[in-house]
C-alpha cells in the first residue's frame, strides 16, 4: 500500500466520527462509545482487519435488520460460576463486555467462572475482553466462532472453505502494578479474512501460504475470495495444527453453546454471526500470586533476553507489537487505505452526517 492509496487521520477526531455514526444507527451513548473505542483501539493496534473497515458493514446489517442496536444479552442458564447468555443479535462490542463483566464478577467470587455467549453480531477484536479480564487482575482464554456468508477457510488437505477464521485467545496479567499484559490473540487461519480484505482494497498481494485459488493451488491474490467464483480459500496457520484449533472453536464455541456454525446453509446470511466460550480464573487462588508474578516477570524476561537473530528485530512477547504500533499510529496519524475510507464516509453520509474528520 503506498502513500497515494492511503489517508492519515488523527485518533481523537476520527473516534469522534465513528461515534457519530454507530450513534446514528439507533444506539446509545453509551454503546456509541464502547463500539466505536473497539474499533479505534483495533486500528491503533494494527489490527486494521478489526476496526474501522467493518463499520460500513454494521450500518448495513442494522439496516437489513441483522443486526440490534442497545441490547443486552439475555441469561439462558446462570449458574454461580457458568453461564450462557443469547447475545440478542446485538452489537458484540457492547453485549460482549457486559458478558465479560459477569465472568470477570463471578471468579473474582469463585476462583474461576464459565462464560458462553451466543447469538451475538460481531464481538470484533477479542484481544479486547482479554485486555478487560487481564485489567481486572484475571487470566482468560477464550474460543469464538464466527458465520458470516459462505465459510472462507479449507480444513487442512482441502480446497474449499468449510470453517471460519475462529480466533483463539489468551490473556495474562502484568507482572507488576502497570506492567503490561500478554494478549495472545490470533485467528486460527494463515492471515484473518478482514487482512484479505485491507489487501484487496488495497490492491496488493497477502503473504505466501496464505490463500488457495478454486483450484486449490496456491496464490498470493486476494481476489480469489472476493472477485472470483468459485472461489478460493483461507489456509489455516501451521498446516492441520491450525486447522484443529479452528475445528475445536467451532465445536466448543458453536456446537456446545447452540450457536451458528459454519456447515448450515441457512445460518449464512444472518450478518455476522458469533459464538464464545472464556474461561476466567483468578490467579490468587493457585497459591502465592506474589510468587507467580515473579516467575512470571522471570520467564518473560529470559525469553526476551535471547539475542536477535536481525539486531533491528528484538524478542517481543505477545501484546508488544501491538503497544509499539499503537504509539506510532497515536503520534502520526491513523493509516486509511482509501477504499475503506471511501466506504465509511458513503455510511455516515447516508445517516446524513457530512461533517467529516481532516485527513491527509
């Protein structure tokens, strides 16, 4: 992506756009802001595939009535330390944190706690629920599936797409009071589909191992899952290690939770469909939590302290790389390829809302 198919456009004033726009859709101030801080910090991040690209797409679903918005998630069963909440259909950003929030209560009550959410739109980065349980001195690890049209991802020796890009997380607490924490999240195909995206609108390959054409040969052209038809397919990452995990999200977070998976046609074209299970577990109640933040800190500085294999590219642990892009993006500007920029004002002027953020 160069320069000319780019706009730059500065944090504050773009969240102020986006808080407009879900606004507009019908919610309230307060899912205004939570969805679209999700989206902005996904961006700030570099998890462009998660932020602000999908929001044309929301508008669109609330209008076609896919997608709720300002609900709350209904208990389907609620047990002191389990539960299973239906997400109502309603934005993920929202009904995701209040579901975090009852995990989150009940094992700092128990020691540990079972969420299930199902029937939800969108839950976005999930990176985010961590980063809410890990704030709260809690470890997670979630499962989430996802169905939305036709499934992108071939299982491992295939050539179609039969699952989804079923992300996997885990979340630590910082070692020290404001330290930060480690968030491992990563979907379980090569690359998330939302990247395919960003490099289609973009105009530019995605990396090798990443994409089969209709053909099941390999290619690094993103158009062959948003132009061709048939059409191509998603890898998982690490060959069928990758593929496993994606099949055990699909089970633990659709099938066990009675959610939408990716093999019924008529789960399709409901929007964006997610299911997810988190477990969260209070790390004092393991023993001497003084002890395991030191360990902890230990571990994490011994792998960090392997020297380089490229001098410019230091030992990072899971969370970092996002912290470093996040202080570039926060100090010149959030980088906007032009396709998604013109898609997100084409949404916010059909909510008639003109007023437009400066970008450069």
């Amino acid at each position: 992506m160069t320069e000319a198919d780019t706009v730059h456009v500065e944090a504050q004033a773009l969240g102020d756009f986006l808080r407009a726009i879900v606004g507009a859709t019908g919610s309230s101030r307060q899912e205004a802001e939570e969805v679209s801080a999700h989206l902005l910090e996904a961006n700030l991040q570099g998890h462009d595939s998660h932020g602000i690209m999908l929001l044309p797409r929301y508008v669109q679903h609330v209008r076609e009535g896919k997608l709720h918005p300002d609900v709350t998630p209904t208990p389907v069963r609620q047990e002191a330390s389990l539960a299973l909440f239906d997400g109502n259909m309603g934005f993920g950003q929202h009904v995701g944190r209040q579901a975090m929030d009852w995990a989150i209560e009940a094992a700092r009550q128990h020691g540990h706690a079972v969420m299930g959410l199902r029937n939800v739109h969108h839950i976005g980065r999930v990176g985010t629920y961590g980063e809410q349980a890990a704030r709260a001195g809690m470890i997670s690890v979630h499962f989430v599936n996802g169905v939305s049209g036709p499934p992108s991802v071939a299982p491992f020796g295939g050539s179609d797409g039969r699952l989804s890009t079923n992300p996997v997380c885990v979340t630590i607490p910082p070692a020290e009071a404001g330290g930060q924490p480690l968030v491992l999240d990563f979907a379980t195909s090569a690359i998330a589909l939302g990247k395919c995206r960003v490099a289609f609108n973009a105009g530019r390959p995605v990396p090798e191992g990443a994409l089969v054409d209709a053909k099941g040969q390999p290619t690094t052209d993103p158009g062959v899952l948003y132009r061709d038809n048939p059409r191509g397919a998603l890898l998982s990452f690490g060959a069928h290690k990758g593929y496993g995990l994606a099949l055990v999200c699909e089970i633990l977070a659709g099938a066990l939770l009675g959610g939408a998976t990716a093999w019924r046609p008529e789960m399709r074209e409901r929007g964006i469909v997610n299911s997810w299970l988190a477990f969260v577990l209070d790390p004092a109640r393991f023993g001497d939590v003084s002890a395991f933040r030191a360990e902890l800190a230990a571990v994490i500085a011994d792998v960090k302290a392997s020297p380089a294999a490229d001098p410019d590219y230091p030992v990072l642990v899971a969370g970092e790389k996002e912290r470093i892009t996040k202080a570039t993006r926060l100090a010149g500007g959030i980088p906007v390829d032009t396709t998604t920029w013109r898609n997100l004002v084409e949404a916010a002027r059909s909510l008639g809302i003109n007023a437009l953020p400066a970008v450069r």
